[in-house]
C-alpha cells in the first residue's frame, strides 16, 4: 500500500502547494499558458484534473498519492477508452505535479503510460476522393481540395490566413501547426483560380466589415500590442471566415472568428454519405490520402514527411503499408495461376 503524500516537499516554496488568492485551475491555466501551449492542450489539461480532483473525492492534490492515481486511470480503463485518451489524463496528472504544485514525488516516475495500438490509417483512392468532391461546391469544396491537395490538418486549414497563401509561388504557409511548428506545403494548382476569386470575394467583404465599424480579428501572442493596426489589416483576415461577426469582451472591437471546424465535417460527412463511399472517412482522411498517393507517385519520403510537417520520419513511414501496392509491396502467388 502505497501512503500518500500529505505535505510539501521540502524542495518545493510555500506558496508552490497553493498560491494565496488563487484557484488551483486557475494556476493550472496560467502554467499552460506560461509555456505557450496551444488553447486546446489548455482545456484538456483542466478537464482532466478536474476530473481526477472531483473522483478523489475533492481533496488537494497534495493529499493523494499514487494509489489515487492508478485509481483515476484504472476506472478509465474500465470504461474502454482508448489509449490516447487515458495517456492525455496522465499527462495532465503529471503536469500538474510537476509544474503547478511543484511536488516532485518519487512515484511518478514509475507511472506507466498506455500502449497505443498501432492501426493503418484509412486511404481514399483517387476515384472516392472524386466522387466526393463532386458533392461538394464553394467553399466547402475548396477547403477539401487543400485538405487533400496540401495536406492540411483540419485546424491548419481553417485557421489559414491571407498572407499565408502565396499564389505566385504556389506555397501555403502553415502557421503554429501541431507542435506549434512553421512549415510550408504547395498549394495546388488545380486550385489557385477558384482561391484567387475566393480571396477577392474576402476582399470585398472585409472592406464592408470596416466600413460598418468591423473587419477586426484576433492576433496570436502580443502582436495586437506590437502592431495595433494589424487586426484590421486584409493579410491577418481568416481565408475561411465565420458568417457572424462577435464582439470581443477585452476591447470592444468587432471582430469574425474563423469557420468552425464542425462546419465543415459535417459537409463533408454528408458527402462521403452521398457519394456511397463505404470507409469511415473523415476531413484528416483527406491528409493520409495526400501522404500516400505522393508516395504512390515516386516522392520521397522525406519530402513527404517535410510537407506533413512530421517531427520524425518514422510517423511517416506508416504509410508505406497501405501503398497500392498489396502488403508490404508483396504479390500474391495465387496472381500468378
């Protein structure tokens, strides 16, 4: 039986166990924030330590101790949920420890995350990838057409904005990706006609925007601070712009948010629906389907890997095993009856 640990560790401040006037989830967020992770690492982050204080019975993290933990993770296990979501609870687990309380406790090291099953990813041929398309029309369809044309991750497309389209080069530029790394991928040609009117139709519509009193939006870090006319500039405009305009509560300007991702999945479920195409499709189907049709094509997987944006290329290799090629490249000998 593991006793758990009920005080301070004699490494760690006073005011590290509970800062005075402050709310824990609140010093969670500032923690987060701190290090620059993303808004939805954020809202995981205390999600879950929400959850884990509140099966503990509402008591400070510092009075529970490892069994509590393995608890917590055990009754998600006996749920069945996979082993991303039970290795994010862990995660949060952990950083609240070691980055808000500050307790280094010798049993967290001994903690063991959930094997991650290993599963092929669902490709598109090239004729469902058409048939899909074909159900589609505007904007929905351009995004889809850079979703598998560039290899954009859902996020990464519609949080686009104007100056990271660059037509004359034929590059996008993808900005605070996954990992919050810059990469640039190609922009398709089959679709520079259809964006260029697009663009000019944003164009169009951000002049109305400010000559109402709008056209504002939102900058990431303090770059509202550094250049305060940025957020009424045409480059800093969303490609894919919500039809609503919102009123910021911290300085009163009008601004349009980005188009919600669940606006375009639901389209784009509907069509995979129409289309009668039968794989558990989704708008990252789209992404694998790039990554394996360019390896199908001859191009080299570190080139794939850098338009991707993977960290290692060994993320990148899963792919070679769904090639059209048959497993692993291999032909069958009953081809040869």
């Amino acid at each position: 039986m593991t006793v758990a640990h009920t005080g301070r560790s004699p490494e760690a401040p006073a005011s590290a166990a509970r800062p005075a006037g402050t709310k824990l989830l609140t010093t969670v967020r500032l923690a987060v924030r701190a290090r620059h992770y993303s808004a939805r690492t954020e809202r995981a982050y205390v999600h879950w330590i929400r959850r884990f204080i509140i099966a503990s019975g509402a008591r400070h993290p510092l009075q529970l101790g490892e069994d509590d933990v393995s608890a917590f993770l055990n009754a998600l296990a006996q749920r069945h949920v996979s082993a991303s979501t039970q290795n994010q609870a862990l995660a949060s687990i952990l950083f609240l420890y070691r980055r808000v309380l500050r307790s280094p406790l010798p049993w967290l090291k001994d903690l063991v995350r959930a094997k991650k099953a290993q599963r092929v990813p669902v490709v598109l041929t090239r004729d469902e990838i058409k048939s899909i398309l074909d159900q589609l029309t505007g904007q929905s369809r351009l995004m889809v057409m850079l979703l598998y044309g560039s290899g954009l991750r859902l996020l990464e497309c519609v949080r686009l904005r104007v100056k990271d389209i660059d037509v004359v080069r034929g590059e996008i530029t993808v900005k605070s990706g996954k990992g919050n790394k810059d990469r640039i991928t190609v922009l398709p040609a089959s679709v520079r006609v259809d964006l260029i009117h697009h663009l000019e139709r944003r164009k169009a519509r951000h002049a109305e925007d400010l000559a109402a009193g709008g056209g504002a939006v939102r900058l990431p870090d303090a770059l509202l601070i550094k250049y305060p006319r940025a957020a009424t500039e045409l480059g800093w405009q969303w490609v894919f712009q919500g039809r609503r305009q919102h009123v910021d509560k911290a300085t009163g300007a009008l601004y349009r948010a980005y188009l919600h991702p669940s606006a375009l999945q639901r389209l784009v479920k509907a069509a995979v629906r129409r289309a009668g195409v039968t794989k558990r499709a989704s708008c990252h189907t789209f992404r694998h389907s790039f990554a394996t049709h360019l390896l199908e094509d001859g191009y080299d997987i570190r080139t794939v890997q850098e338009l991707l944006g993977h960290r290692d290329v060994a993320t990148t290799m899963i792919y070679t095993h769904v090639l059209n090629r048959g497993g692993l490249g291999v032909r069958s000998p009953v081809d040869r009856l």
